[in-house]
C-alpha cells in the first residue's frame, strides 16, 4: 500500500483528500459519506487533521486507520507537537506502525491559546522536525535515545507543510530546505490561488534540493488546493491566515457576483476553484484538497 503511495508521488498523478475528524465520538459518518459519493474511487490517498486551531476532536490516528481499513487507501496521519511530549511521540508511532499507519504528518501545531478547552496549555517541546528525528531514528531500528527497539519498526514515511506565500521568498526557501533536509517523502503546502504561486513552489524546491543532501532529492511538492466559494471566505485567508495569498483578482470577482446573488457567488467561487484545480493538476498532478468535510464539493472538483 504504501509503496504504491510513494510510487505515486514520485511518478504519476497523485491527489489526496484531507477529512477532518469532528468534535464526536464517531467518525463512521465521515467514511460513509466518502463511500456514497465514491470519492475513494478518485484519490490516491487520504489525510486526517489533528485537532486543528486547536480545538478537540477525534483522534486522527484512529481516524486514519477506520479509512485505511475501509477503502483500502492509504492515509497520512497528523501529528501535532501541541499536544505530546517526545515519549508520547514514540508510543504513538510505535503503536500506529503496527496498526499499519505509516504516513505521517509532522505539525508543530496551532497555538494552545485558540483551544476551545479551558486553561489548556501547550506540550511544544519542539517544532515538527523534532517527530521528523524521531521517525529517523525509528527507521534505524532505534528510538530516540538511541536505544534498539526489540523489533525494528516497518517503514515510516515522514511527511511536512510548508507556506504557500512568504514576503521574503529567502525565508520560504530556507524551511523548505529545512523539511526536506529531515528526509520527508512529501511537503504540502497551504492552499495556492494562483498558478504563477504554484510555479514559484515549485522552483523553491528545486532549489532546495540544490543545495541538500542527497536524502532531500526525492522530496515532492504537493500543492494545496482549497476551493473558495464565498466573499468572506477569501477575505478571511487573505487578512488573517499568515502564508496565504489570495489574488485581488479573486476577491474583486467574487464580490461582483456576491452583488447579484448568494447563488451567483457560489457559481463564480467553483468556477475559479475548478480552473484552478485542473490548471495546477496539468501543471504539476501532485495536489492535497481540502474542503472543510464538504465532501459532495470534492466530488464535483474531481469530475
């Protein structure tokens, strides 16, 4: 399975679908949904968020191996430095390598200060690359502290994020040069609205790899997409969410049709999404979707 995903992203088309587990103690509704619209039929592989902005969900581990069972896909599991020590790194990763979940996402985490959970405080005892090391060390068949594990662990494959966006391109260049010096399979970026962005990604990797070492030339880009259906929405990422740009020319056409009707915004919002999204899938067919769980949204950018 996952010598497939790697196959994938280092030679053909690869698109996976990100699913957000909910504030519930069930996450079967997700899976069924994916299954009534067939969407395991039109991605490679899935992701699973870790409580993201810092608010409590379903674990993404257990999330990842319910899909992993279910369609036979595989998944990349989130893990967030917020929320563990570098003991409850390894145990979790010791106990999902057996579960057969091996793709994860390293996060260093939003900030503990946005958690819905009163007085909750943040673990950080590290930013991501610190699980990066951790994952390294696995793959040798020790652990952290350099003690050989009984068994020697299957496979892990590490996985990053990275800006979309940065005023100065030196300082983007330089994390991308961080993560794929850690040795990742593949870095996602934040969402990109604009194919001259998507081009930029692009060559700041081919420039990292320049200049790394070997384990950092088989890293992948894979741009993110996430599709903007109202005014408001792209407004919001474009003025509060640090490494996002949206174009002006995005906002100026969604705020036309937001003046004739709510359902005229919708229309120009997908328009723009779905150029977007087969614009980048001709330019570089290595895209992570995002949709907010809007899964009947997915289906129709993937058709």
């Amino acid at each position: 399975m996952f010598k497939t995903l790697i196959d994938k992203l280092q030679n053909k088309t690869f698109i996976s679908l990100e699913t957000t587990p909910g504030h519930s103690p069930k996450f079967s509704p997700i899976i069924d949904k994916i299954a009534e619209l067939g969407l395991d039929k039109k991605v490679d592989a899935f992701s699973t968020t870790d409580s993201p902005l810092a608010k409590m969900k379903y674990n993404s581990l257990f999330a990842a191996k319910m899909l992993q069972d279910r369609f036979d896909k595989p998944v990349i599991a989130t893990m967030s430095m917020r929320d563990r020590n570098r003991i409850a790194l390894q145990s979790d990763l010791l106990g999902a390598n057996e579960a057969d979940i091996r793709a994860i996402l390293a996060l260093t985490g939003d900030p503990a200060k946005m958690s819905d959970q009163p007085n909750t405080k943040g673990v950080f005892e590290s930013d991501s690359t610190l699980l990066l090391d951790i994952i390294s060390c696995f793959n040798s068949g020790i652990d952290y502290a350099g003690k050989p594990l009984k068994e020697k662990p299957l496979s892990i494959h590490p996985f990053a994020v990275v800006n979309s966006y940065a005023k100065n391109p030196k300082t983007l260049q330089k994390k991308i040069l961080k993560k794929i010096s850690h040795g990742v399979s593949g870095i996602i970026t934040q969402p990109v609205y604009d194919l001259e962005n998507a081009k930029k990604m692009l060559e700041h990797l081919e420039q990292a790899k320049s200049e790394c070492c070997e384990k950092g030339s088989q890293a992948q880009m894979i741009l993110g997409v996430f599709p903007i259906m109202k005014l408001r929405t792209a407004q919001f990422l474009s003025a509060h969410v640090p490494g996002i740009e949206v174009p002006p020319y995005w906002i100026e056409k969604l705020r036309s049709a937001a003046e004739i009707s709510e359902e005229e915004e919708k229309k120009v919002g997908f328009e723009l999404s779905k150029k977007l999204f087969d614009s980048i899938k001709e330019l570089h067919p290595k895209i992570h979707l995002m949709t907010a769980n809007q899964f009947g949204l997915a289906n129709r950018l993937l058709d």
